[in-house]
C-alpha cells in the first residue's frame, strides 16, 4: 500500500462538504459515495433508514470501520407573519454557532429551493441598540431569513416552504496555503475523506465492513442490522480541542475514554502500536461530552470491542477548522490497520 494522496482527500472533501445531509437526509451523500466505494470493488448496500454498508462481495467480516454521513441542521417549526422562518436544531449543536450561518432550504423532494441566512431576532444594531448585545443565545431567539420577494406565509406554501422544511447549513469551506481547512461539516466527512484516501492508496478491506451511518447526530448511530458479525469497531470521528484536552493537531487522536466510559483497551492498544510502530503522530485524550457511531451499538447490549481515532479539529460543532496533516495521518492509521491479518487485532 502506498501512502494516502493528499490531493484526492481534500478533492473528496471538498466535494462532500458541498452536499447536504442533515442526519436522516443522506440521499444524495449516499449517491456521491456509492460509486467511488464500487470502483474500490467494494459491494455496496443500503440499509432502510439509509446507512451505506460497503464489504468484499462473498466477504465475512468480523471486523468493522464507522464513519457518519449525516451532519446538523435544521428544520423549519413555523412560518411567521412577519416572512421570517422559525426553526429548531437537527442534532445538538448551540444556537450561538448558528447566528449568521448561510443556509438552503428544501422541498419534500430534497431539492433546494430557496437560500437564506440565521439570524438573531434582533439583528440590527441601528435599530435595537444595546439590546442587540441583551438577547439570549437560544434556538427561541433565532429564524431564517429568505433571500425570497414574496415571505407571506401564504406566499411561502405556494413556493413549497412549510413546517417541516428541511434546512440544511452551508459549510462555506475555505483551504488556506497554509493547510487548514476551514469548513461546517468537518464533522464526519472528514474521516470519510480519510477512508476514500486509504482505498485509494491500495488498502484492502479484506475481512472488513465499513459502515457509513446516517443518523450518529442524533445519538442513534449503528446498530445490529449493520454490525452482524462484527467482533471489533473502529469508529473515526472528530477529536474537539478545549481547555483540558490532549488532542493531536497534526495526527491522529486516539480516544481512552469517552462520555459512556472507557474505549475497549484491547482494540485501543492496537492502535497505538500502529502509530508507534510506523512513526505516526499522535496522542491519547479522554473526551467528558463525546459519543461515537459504537456507543449506541454498546448501549444495545451488543458484543463488540470498540476503539476511537480522530482527527484534530478546533471549534467542534462550530466553525471547524482542521490541518490536512492530522487527516492524512488518520488515512495512514486506517490503511495499517485494514492491513492487519483479519484476525490479528482479535487475537492480541
């Protein structure tokens, strides 16, 4: 196996953040990934919520990689008087990272059909003076704008915007010449561009599943239907740098613990010889308000031994911002560890 391409992981990237898919609305996430997980010789199934299973035809694996398709959003909860839009959180993220986000809005089909920007309810200091500055960060205190002439509710119907719209959050991603990628939606397809990179590179998926959820925002990530047969999970997600954290900006974070307690030692311990083994940056760091796609697997009883590698990112949720070197180091580690005999991480 050769090392991971940087250029087709940031093209891969850069694509997938240009794709809506608030969690349980990844249709068209599902469309763009199909093709280049077949042109991997990979098989390539859906479940009925939507979940993309990809394994060696005839394969059965007993080990598993996960990585969600889905991100956050929002949907529209009232369509008011005054043209503005009143919308509630898809996932859980905080209103505060949702002021000023550019947005589209879609038809029960999924197609976009209109644009608009969130915004606070006070959003002029011209007008509201220092009760701009007074107003709480809350989802109450939020709505949706329209870059629409006719916002009248009935104006709205008639365009196809009703309760229950779909909003989807723009990642606006912007790479700079100093290797960042600044981008919403970072979280998880950036470890989705990571496995892209590691196929490309020669890795095989011999005695392994990879797993694409499409609902982990919402706390309901994979489940038996998905993981029959699976010994032992690596999750790929993003690691979130604060004040107490021990996150590897460059490399690839591996996770002790996270808020459901301690990551399986076996298969984490396995990972972190890979990265010594072969000189891969990184750090070990214990996530307090953290769950992965295994966790729900966890909760419902399943026998699984589940480890956790991420790449680095600032400002999780939010305005995401990552080094292509972290993601590129997380490619490698997934590439080792796909080359590990198919029942050598279960064996140790």
């Amino acid at each position: 196996m050769s090392l991971p391409d940087a250029d087709y992981l940031l093209d891969c990237l850069t694509q997938m953040l240009e794709i809506p898919s608030p969690s349980l609305h990844g249709e068209a996430m599902e469309a763009w990934l199909t093709p280049r997980l077949e042109a991997a010789g990979l098989a390539v199934t859906r479940t009925v919520r939507g979940d993309l299973l990809a394994q060696q035809s005839g394969d059965s694996p007993r080990r598993a990689i996960t990585a969600h398709l889905d991100t956050l959003g929002a949907m529209v909860v009232a369509l008011k008087s005054s043209g503005r839009l009143a919308v509630r959180p898809i996932g859980h993220w905080n209103a505060r990272f949702a002021d000023g986000a550019r947005v589209r809005v879609h038809g029960d089909e999924q197609g976009v059909i209109a644009l608009g920007t969130l915004l606070p309810l006070k959003a002029s200091g011209h007008v509201y003076n220092e009760a701009v500055d007074a107003q709480p960060s809350a989802w109450d205190h939020l709505e949706l704008r329209l870059d629409l002439v006719d916002t009248s509710p009935s104006g709205l119907a008639r365009q196809g915007i009703e309760v229950g719209s779909l909003v989807s959050i723009e990642s606006q991603a912007r790479v700079t010449d100093t290797g960042f990628i600044n981008a919403r939606h970072l979280d998880n397809k950036g470890a989705i561009a990571c496995i892209l990179a590691a196929l490309r590179a020669g890795a095989s998926v011999k005695g392994t599943r990879l797993v694409f959820s499409c609902a982990e925002e919402l706390g309901i990530g994979v489940s038996w239907t998905m993981l029959e047969g699976i010994e032992e999970v690596l999750n790929l997600d993003i690691a979130a740098q604060g004040e107490g954290q021990n996150l590897c900006h460059d490399g690839v974070t591996i996770a002790m613990m996270d808020s459901m307690g301690p990551l399986h030692p076996r298969a984490t311990q396995a990972l972190l010889r890979l990265c010594e083994q072969h000189g891969i940056a990184h750090r070990r760091d214990c996530f307090p308000h953290y769950y992965c796609d295994g966790d729900s697997a966890s909760q419902a009883g399943m026998d699984l031994r589940n480890a956790l590698a991420c790449f680095g990112a600032d400002a999780s949720h939010g305005w995401e911002r990552v080094h292509i070197d972290s993601l590129m180091a997380l490619s490698r580690l997934v590439g080792l560890w796909l080359a590990v005999p198919r029942d050598g991480a279960l064996s140790r």
